[in-house]
C-alpha cells in the first residue's frame, strides 16, 4: 500500500498505519530532513508541481514526524542532496 500524501499529523497518518500493519504490510516513511532540504526539494519542481513556499514552510512546521513507536517499521529521512 502507497499513500501519496502529506499526512503531517499523527492523527492524519495513524490510520493508514493501522491498516497497513492490520494485513502484515511493511509500513515506511519518507520525508525531508527538514524545512531547508524541503524547500531545495520544491525548488525543482516546475508549474504546477510546484508548492508555494509559505506552504513549504508552514507544513514542515506543522509536521508530527512518524515514529517507529506508533508502529512505522521505517522512517526514511531525505537529505538536500537526494535527487528523488
């Protein structure tokens, strides 16, 4: 399962979790370093993909990082440098 989202909060995201680990899935996330590297990351995008950056901001600053304590069974952090 792929949840494409944001999911900054642990209320948002637990639910997903929840179903994951409730059929045996492996539950993993990815998200920046922090508010630097995010804003590098959208700095590549172009058009429409493009997030404003008071939105980068805002979001990072509102973000309840996932844990391996509410069930994740990784959490990948990207640095500035990661191409993805």
């Amino acid at each position: 399962m792929v949840v494409d989202d944001t999911n900054l909060t642990r209320e948002i995201h637990q639910p997903y979790a929840l179903l994951a680990r409730n059929h045996g899935a492996t539950i993993r996330a990815a998200l920046p370093s922090n508010t630097k590297a995010a804003r590098h990351r959208n700095s590549r995008l172009t058009g429409k993909d493009m997030v404003p950056e008071d939105a980068v901001t805002g979001q990072m600053a509102k973000m309840e990082r996932p844990s391996n304590e509410e069930g994740f069974d990784d959490v990948l952090v990207a640095s500035r440098e990661s191409t993805g």
